[in-house]
C-alpha cells in the first residue's frame, strides 16, 4: 500500500510540474491598441440652398344663373326683371418657381439642432 501511495504522489507531482512548465513557457502578448473611435456626425454649421419648380396645367371655371335685384328703389320705378347670366374663364397655370436659404445650425445634443 504504501508504494501506490508513493507512486500516486509522485504521478500527481510530476503531473503538476508538467503543467507548471507548459504555462511558463507562453509568453504574456499586448493586447492589440483598440480601434479609433468612429467620428461623430455633427450637424453645426453653415448651409446654402436652393430649389426650382415648374408647374403646368388650366383652371377652367364654369358660372351660370339666374337672380332678381332686391335694391330698394327710391324711385318707384318698376321692379329690374330677373337676370340670367352665364360665363366660362381659363387661365393657364404654367411657369417656374425657384427660391435659396442661408442659414447656420447648432447642434446641441444628440437628437436637438437649432437652426
């Protein structure tokens, strides 16, 4: 009994020297530097613009009807007969349009601009 004690200790003492060697031999490596940060979008400053429109088409406008007058006649003259009337008007909506900004923003946080 007492050699298979022996012998126990002896493999465990070789078996924690064995990997006592095997640690000591890895060399402790620098961890890489950490990448830069990534640069944060900033919405200050100044800004120039401009825009441009065209437009086309009519506008057809269509009337028709028929009223009395009931203006108060001072003179006792006979009533004004009833009146018709009708008309149609076109108007062509065709043109360009265009317009610029200047202006400068802030940013004060993340989320807010003031401009």
């Amino acid at each position: 009994m007492r050699n298979k004690l022996i012998s126990s200790l002896a493999g465990a003492a070789f078996s924690f020297a064995g990997s006592g060697l095997a640690l000591a031999a890895d060399m402790a490596v620098k961890a890489p530097p950490p990448p830069p940060p990534a640069p944060v979008y900033s919405w200050t400053g100044w800004y120039v613009g401009g825009n441009v429109g065209y437009s086309w088409g009519d506008a057809h406008t269509d009337i028709a009807g028929s009223g009395e007058s009931t203006s108060f006649n001072l003179f006792l003259l006979p009533p004004n007969p009833p009146a018709t009337f009708a008309g149609s008007h076109t108007d062509g909506l065709t043109g360009v349009i265009g317009g610029g900004q200047l202006g400068y923003n802030y940013q004060v946080g993340p989320q807010w601009v003031l401009g």
